[in-house]
C-alpha cells in the first residue's frame, strides 16, 4: 500500500499534521509493520529542495518528502491541504483529505479526517485493506525475483507439456 501525501510546506496545516504523519509513517512504514511505502509531494511551485528540507528538520518528520511541482497537471482531487492519496496493490485507491473553513467550503469535503483521528483513519483503511485480501493469492506471496521465477518440482512428480514429458533441469 502506498500512502502518497500531496502537501505544502508552507501551509499551516500541513505543518499541523506533520507529527501525525511522522506517527503514522513510523508505525506502518519500514520501521513499524511494514504495511505501507510512504511519499510526501511537495506541490507549491516556489518552493525549492531546501525548503523541504528545513520542512523535515523543523517538524521532525522522518517520512520521504520529495520536491515536486503544482499539482494543476496531475488530475487529481485536493480538497485541502494535506490530501492523502492511499494506493492499493490492485492499483485502486482511496483519497482522504484535510478540509478547514479556511480553505474549503464543508460541501467540498468528504473522506475527511482531524489530526486527532488520522493515524487511526488510515489505519483502518490498511487493516480493512489486508483483511479483504488475505485470500487474494491462495498460493501466497509472489516470488520477489522481479519478471523471472524458479518453480522446484518433486522428482517424483510427472509434467507433460504438449504431450512431451519434462525432465529434471528443463526450462519452461
């Protein structure tokens, strides 16, 4: 699951949140369960990657953070500042936003969360994720070997392909 954080570094509430992104990014990221890869997008265009830098030291925040560009071009929805896009290996997603009277009419806001719940909402989200596919594959994980496999077959097993029997050490 990828958890991709489109924010601002000069927003307050981006600034806000930061300390619960860094929660959420240590219980689920690498460090924590391993549930999740993280991205912060960076998006005001006048920002450079120093300031996402002092971005990190100032807020502690030890989750990836990368200098991007306004999101105009991207096609995505932003209700508020942070938005959180969360991306699910089947290539959906969910989008969860952070909507204040400040910048966002409350019609304009749905799939919300506080700084008091977001590490619980998203957490939710990861856990109902897992649990609707821990069947998805019933042969387990796949092989982390990239675009080639190795299958070990008992000798003692008989595979023909095309009528033709396979031998130890064939390639298929």
């Amino acid at each position: 699951i990828l958890i991709l954080e489109i924010m601002n570094s000069t927003c307050g509430n981006c600034n806000l949140y930061a300390p619960k992104v860094s929660e959420l990014y240590n219980i689920y990221g690498p460090n924590g369960t391993n549930e999740i890869s993280f991205l912060a997008l960076e998006t005001n265009t006048y920002t450079d990657d120093q300031d996402c830098l002092n971005y990190a030291s100032t807020h502690n925040a030890t989750y990836p953070i990368i200098n991007g560009t306004n999101t105009a071009g991207f096609g995505v929805q932003i209700a508020g500042y942070p938005t959180f896009y969360i991306i699910f290996p089947d290539g959906t997603y969910s989008y969860m936003s952070v909507c204040h009277s400040s910048f966002s009419s409350s019609s304009s806001c749905s799939s919300t969360s506080s700084i008091n719940t977001l590490v619980e909402d998203i957490g939710n989200i990861i856990t109902d994720w897992n649990a609707m596919n821990v069947a998805a594959n019933p042969w387990g994980d796949l092989p982390d070997t990239d675009c080639n496999a190795t299958i070990l077959i008992q000798a003692t097993t008989d595979i023909n392909i095309n009528g033709n029997p396979i031998s130890n050490g064939d390639i298929i």
